[in-house]
C-alpha cells in the first residue's frame, strides 16, 4: 500500500527516534525522498511510492503538474 510524503515523514521522525543505527538511514532515506517531493510542488498527501516506481529515484521526479 502506497504511503502519503505525510506518513513518510511520520517514519522518519519514528525512525530518528529509535537509536538503531539502520533505521537511522531509513529515516535519512524517508526525510531525504520527503523534502525532495514537497520542494517538486508535491503535497503531503501524495503518494511517494508510485513516483519511485515510476522514475526510480526522486532526484528524477519532475515538478508537480510536469509529469508524463
């Protein structure tokens, strides 16, 4: 099931709140894919998995409206 930006972020900060070293790089992995999609024009209320899916990394995400 697709998460929102908004419960990505959600996971980062309860990752960065467990003091486990792997869930601190999900959490740098979830904030980073978070703030890449806000500052393309994307709302938190987007899903973040169907535009990794579709163009593999979020730094190939286009703007919000620009899409395909």
């Amino acid at each position: 099931m697709p998460i929102t930006i908004l419960e990505c972020l959600q996971n980062a900060d309860y990752n960065l709140q467990q003091n486990l070293s792997f869930a601190q790089g999900i959490a740098r992995e979830q904030l980073h894919n978070a703030t890449v999609l806000l500052d393309k024009g994307y709302s938190i209320n987007d899903d973040v998995d169907p535009l990794l899916e579709k163009w593999g990394a979020v730094e190939h995400v286009p703007e919000k409206g620009k899409e395909e």
